[in-house]
C-alpha cells in the first residue's frame, strides 16, 4: 500500500479588494520585502507578473498582466513553507470571480493530505472603507461552505477605528491624552457591538477574526495572524506544519515547539 504523502506546504487562499493590504500581511507573515515568485499549475516559474500601486499600504501588489489566475502558486524564496492563492476581492455582481473561488476551494479543500489541499483562507476586509461588506462578499460567506478549511475574517487598517473613536471620545470633553488612551478600547468595543454581530450571522461565518493596525509592529502583526490560524486548525499536525512554515517568528516557532 503506498504511503500518502504529507503537504511540506501551508497553502493559503488570500482574498481582498484592492487596497485591504493583502501584500503588507504576506510580506509581515513571511518577513520578506520583495516579490514572491510565481508558479503555474505545473511548477513552472511564471515571469509575466507586473507590480502596481493600487495597494495603499505596501509597495506593490500582486496582479498579473492579462487575465488573473487563482491557481497561480506565489512563493517567497526566504518563506519555502507557505503557498499563497490570491484572489481579487468581490465587488457587487462579480458572479465570474464568485464561480471561480467556489469552484478553486471545493477542488483544493477535498485533496485530503496531498501536497496541493488548501488549508486555511484568508479574508481580509478594510476597516477604512464606508462599505466594509459588499453583497457578492455577504453572498460568499452566505452560499459557500468551505467544510474543513477555515476562514479567518482580518480586520486590516483598525486604526481607522481607533481614530473616529477618539473623535467620538473628543467630542464628548473627554482631555487630549485620555481620549489617546482610550481609543483603542472603545474602538474595539464599537468594533465588538457593531460590525462583528453582521459577520457572526452569516450563514457560514469564519471561525477567526483577527483586527490588524497598521502602527503596531510587523512580527506582532504577523503573530496574532499565525496564531488566530493555528487555533482554527482541526489536526496537530496541520498546526505543527502551519509553525514550521511561520520559521521567521523565533518567538513563536519557540511557542509551537512547547506547546506540541
């Protein structure tokens, strides 16, 4: 009997609108600073991948020239161990792109253990916009039912939050400093009443939300992503290859290596 090959691989489906700075959390996740390569279906290296500047908080973002492609594999050199799929975001009537996410998982997420299964999507959202939800997004967590890969809502950009709560806060009497201080709290708390209720009642909600500034420190960043992963992880194993691949976090390679 041949023995099933275990993924040496986390594989990623990252989705986002432009400008919900997908490129800022794969490069803190990966600590790399440059572009990842680019690899088809076969393994074969693509060159035809262009930069652009339509990612406010990084450098660039991914798109390639021509039609997107799901399957394209983005790998960092200095970060063997993730795979990342990037999907464009869903604006309203992006029937196409909904068929193609819907079909992309439902093909990666019943691999089993081979080395191409998808194990975890992320989602991410940008709290900066008036819209942070549009109907074709509402319509993905509505109609698709990932099954075993978790989906891991990130709040990018809540410093957004923490500036109209301290405005709020001001506009109360509350002193300069204090209104500081107190932000970020009740920028979460608002977050907490408000927004998170509309993603919790979603017919298949994610089963992590992870909120990102974009002031605090990128390893921070990056830790809290990893680790609001690992805790949506049904298997060790899965959550031992999700640390392993994390290897430019010391700190929490260390925390995953107590912890197993």
């Amino acid at each position: 009997m041949a023995e099933i090959a275990r993924p040496d691989r986390f594989r990623i489906l990252i989705i986002g609108r432009a400008n919900a700075g997908k490129t800022t959390i794969l490069r803190a996740v990966c600590g790399a600073e440059g572009e990842p390569n680019v690899y088809d279906q076969d393994g074969n290296e693509v060159h035809d991948f262009v930069a652009s500047q339509s990612d406010i908080l990084c450098t660039h973002a991914f798109l390639q020239r021509g039609e997107h492609n799901i399957e394209y594999s983005l790998m960092f050199p200095n970060s063997p161990g993730f795979v990342f799929h990037d999907s464009r975001g869903f604006e309203s009537g992006a029937v196409e792109e909904l068929a193609l996410v819907r079909e992309f998982i439902r093909k990666k997420a019943n691999l089993g253990s081979m080395q191409n299964q998808l194990h975890a999507i992320w989602y991410c959202f940008s709290t900066d916009s008036n819209r942070f939800m549009t109907a074709a997004e509402k319509e993905f967590f509505d109609t698709i039912d990932t099954g075993t890969v978790p989906v891991i809502a990130i709040f990018t950009k809540f410093d957004a939050l923490d500036a109209a709560a301290f405005s709020a806060l001001s506009e109360q009497g509350v002193p300069f400093a204090e209104a500081q201080r107190r932000a970020p709290v009740h920028a979460q708390a608002q977050f907490n009443q408000g927004l998170l209720p509309l993603i919790q009642q979603l017919a298949h909600p994610p089963r992590a939300v992870v909120c990102l500034r974009s002031k605090v420190s990128i390893l921070r960043a990056a830790s809290e992503l990893i680790e609001g992963t690992g805790a949506t992880l049904d298997g060790g194993a899965l959550k031992v290859l999700l640390v392993q691949a994390q290897c430019v976090n010391v700190e929490l390679c260390m925390k995953g290596a107590v912890d197993r």
